[in-house]
C-alpha cells in the first residue's frame, strides 16, 4: 500500500478491488498509522504495559491514535486485543470535549468505525454501546467522584495535562481499572510540565510515544502549518504546542507551573475592580519587542483577603504606538474597566498622550520602574504562593513568559513584556490599589 501511494498508484491498486474490499482497506488501521500512532509491544523491560502515553503536538494525530485503539479494544481485534474489552471509560477535560472531540469528532469513535461495526451513541446516558456487546462511558474530569463504583477493562484519557483536577481523576481510575486479565489505558495529550504526567512517565509499566504537527502535515491546512507552525516554530511554546516536548520550568525562574495550574479557574467570580495594564515597547517598527496589555481584576479571596484575576492577555506586536494604543484602548472596553495602569520609563508623558488620542477619556495611571524586572515580579510571584492570584483559563504564551524569566530580567533572551505588564497589574490591584464598588461579573 505504501509502495503504491510513494510510486503514484494507488488509484489503480483501489480500482482493482471491490466494494467490500474497498471498505475493509479504509478502516484498516493498521496499514493507514504511522509507527507513533499504534501501541509498542511491550515496555523497555520487555514486560506488558499497562498505560500507552501519546505525547504529540496539536494536530499531530493524538486524537485518530485514541480512537483507534479504543476501537480495536471494543471490537477485539489483534494484534491490540485478544479479545472485546466490554467496558471502557471514556475521560476528557469537561463531557462536551469528550462528545466533541473523543466520540463525534472528525478523528472520534464514530467517525473511524465502518458503517456495520459503528457503535451507537447515547448522549443523555453518556453512553457508546457496540454491536456486539461492548459499552464505553463518558466521563468528565472536572467530577472525580463520577469514577466512584463504576469499573473497566480498559480507558481512553484525553489531554490529561489540561485537566482541573488530575490527580483525584487519575487515581479514581485506576481503582476502576479492574476488569479482565490486563486492564490497560492510553492517554493522548500535548505534554505539559505537570506533577501527574512526570509521574505517569516514570512508572515502569507505562510505554510512551511521540510526534510532532509537522508528521501529519499532509492532513492539515496549509493555512495552519503557514501561520500558527511559521508563528510558533522554535520557541518554547512550540516546542511545547507543535513538537509535543514536555518543556520544563527553568531553575531559578520565580512562577512554577504547577503553581499557576493548582490556582486556574474555569470560571471568574465577581469582581469589584478591574485594571489594563501596559508595557509599551521602546522602538516603534516592525521587529519591535511585543507590548504587554494584560487585563486583571479584584476579587474577594476564601477567607476575606483580596485575590487577582488575571482575566485576559491582549499583548500585541505593534510597528506603530497608535497600534498597541488602539489593543489596549478595545481592551479597556471590553472588560469595563476601571482605569488603564501604563509604565512611563521609556515614553514618558508621550504613553498617555498616545492613549488619550484613541480616547481622550480613559483614566490613565502612570507608573515608573525604579527596580529591575525580577525585584518587581518577586512580590507578585510570592502571592501567586499564597494562592491570591488565579488565571481565567489558560494564557500559554504569558505563562510561558512568566516560567522562562530568570534574574537576569530577561525570558528566552528578551524582554518579558507580558510578564512586566502582569507585574503592573497586579501590583496595583493587590500591593498599592485601591478599590470600587461595582460588582461585574465575567
């Protein structure tokens, strides 16, 4: 088959075949996979494995992986099982990413089963039921107590670096993981320095396989591999995002990922106060560092103390001032916020007449650096310790930022603009602001 498609014949090949042939050859999977895409043997030792961890970069094929494994594991078809495995749990990040995504997406079960093998899916009792007997589960991580009772033969764990709680939803499993001769589970995530997925690399019993966007660039748009693989290749986090590298936290940096991940929220609670804050870039042309635009708000802690939010990174590249001035004005907007935080050190009085000539009625709050970038973020990274700074979602390029800033002042070798804006932010809501009175809620 490969000989076929490399030599331009494959045209021929399939027009020598009939339908049933045909069909049988589009849903054999394990003609179709690269090596990355289906599961080793054995582990180094030369032992069973009991966990099969993807790590790959978006769009590299993760997703197509899973779904066939959990296929042959439903259907029972070798050389990946001996047998049907009757109950499968199914656990993504929330149960719309496990319908959308693992069950009804363009690489999900339904999609990568031939049409008289296709299982059923029962969305109101969160259930995929086979022809023959096999049933898989649909489970959210943000509810670790769903996995109480419930047990498995084998489980599909999808972008577990992402999830809220990944401890508890982890370990609830594998008590759950107790059908059959030799229960086993295969994650498909792109890596993240997280505690649970370093620990599930070193378990013995665990065998790992990698890829990169750049191995299924034949199934992605063009546009993709142009803008995001042209924007990203290289850097930490496309390393991380494209290259499906597990990018640990530099030693001396001051924010710890798993600091940043304990304390994120899904959702932001009222707020009373919100602030955009702006680090404007010295030069003004086209290879201009980035301008820091980072929006946060206040927030009453668990026991009285205030908290931050940090709602939003709205930093741009901007060849001109009146461009980052126009992102940081849509952002002020945008949230309602209270007043606009600039530092002045470069542009003086100039940054606050160049906001003012987007909107003349913005308050602007003019702050100056008297210490160098890491004196400042210290403070900021300690309240991040105590748990009074919270993250809405995810912001991968700040916190990439804010993990790679060494005493040098500097992340990745330049100037860490996102990171001097968050500093800004933060400091005015937590360590020298004041406070309001409307409530908002985002």
């Amino acid at each position: 088959m490969k000989a076929c498609l490399k030599s331009g014949m494959l045209d021929h090949f399939l027009s020598q075949l009939n339908a049933a042939e045909r069909c049988a050859l589009k849903y054999d999977w394990q003609i179709w996979a690269r090596d990355d895409q289906l599961p080793p043997m054995a582990t180094d030792q030369g032992e069973p494995w009991t966990t099969w961890l993807i790590l790959g970069g978006r769009g590299a094929g993760k997703t197509r992986a899973g779904s066939e494994w959990v296929r042959a594991m439903a259907l029972g078809q070798p050389p990946i099982a001996r047998a049907p495995a009757r109950r499968i749990a199914l656990v993504g990040q929330s149960l719309h990413d496990v319908q959308t995504v693992m069950v009804e997406g363009e690489s999900g079960l339904l999609a990568v089963h031939a049409p008289a093998e296709r299982p059923e899916f029962i969305p109101s009792r969160r259930l995929l039921t086979w022809p023959n007997g096999s049933v898989a589960q649909l489970f959210s991580a943000e509810e670790p107590d769903s996995l109480r009772g419930p047990q498995f033969h084998a489980a599909w764990c999808d972008e577990l670096a992402k999830w809220r709680y990944p401890d508890k939803v982890w370990d609830m499993l594998q008590f759950a993981l107790r059908l059959g001769e030799q229960p086993r589970q295969v994650i498909t995530t792109t890596p993240r320095a997280v505690p649970i997925l370093k620990r599930i690399m070193a378990d013995p019993a665990t065998v790992i396989s990698r890829s990169k966007t750049a191995d299924n660039k034949h199934n992605l748009a063009p546009a993709f591999l142009q803008t995001i693989v042209g924007k990203y290749q290289g850097t930490r986090l496309g390393r991380q995002e494209l290259d499906g590298e597990l990018v640990e936290d530099h030693a001396n940096a001051l924010w710890k990922r798993q600091t940043i991940e304990h304390y994120r929220l899904q959702e932001a609670p009222p707020l009373t106060r919100i602030v955009v804050a702006v680090d404007p870039p010295v030069t003004s042309h086209g290879r201009s560092d980035e301008c820091g635009i980072i929006v946060a708000g206040l927030a009453a802690g668990d026991n009285g103390a205030p908290r931050a939010i940090v709602l939003a990174d709205r930093s741009v590249r901007a060849a001109a001032p009146l461009g980052w001035a126009h992102a940081a004005v849509a952002a002020y907007h945008t949230y309602e916020a209270d007043a606009l935080v600039a530092e002045v050190n470069q542009g003086g009085d100039l940054v606050a007449s160049v906001i003012h000539q987007v909107d003349r009625n913005i308050p602007v709050r003019s702050v100056r650096a008297t210490r160098g970038k890491w004196v400042r973020a210290e403070p900021v990274s300690a309240l991040y310790e105590q748990g009074r700074v919270s993250h809405l979602g995810r912001l991968d390029t700040l916190e990439d930022q804010m993990c790679a800033l060494g005493p040098d002042g500097r992340a990745h070798g330049r100037s860490p603009d996102r990171v001097d804006a968050l500093v800004w932010a933060i400091t005015e809501l937590l360590l020298q602001g004041g406070s309001g009175v409307r409530i908002r809620q985002f």
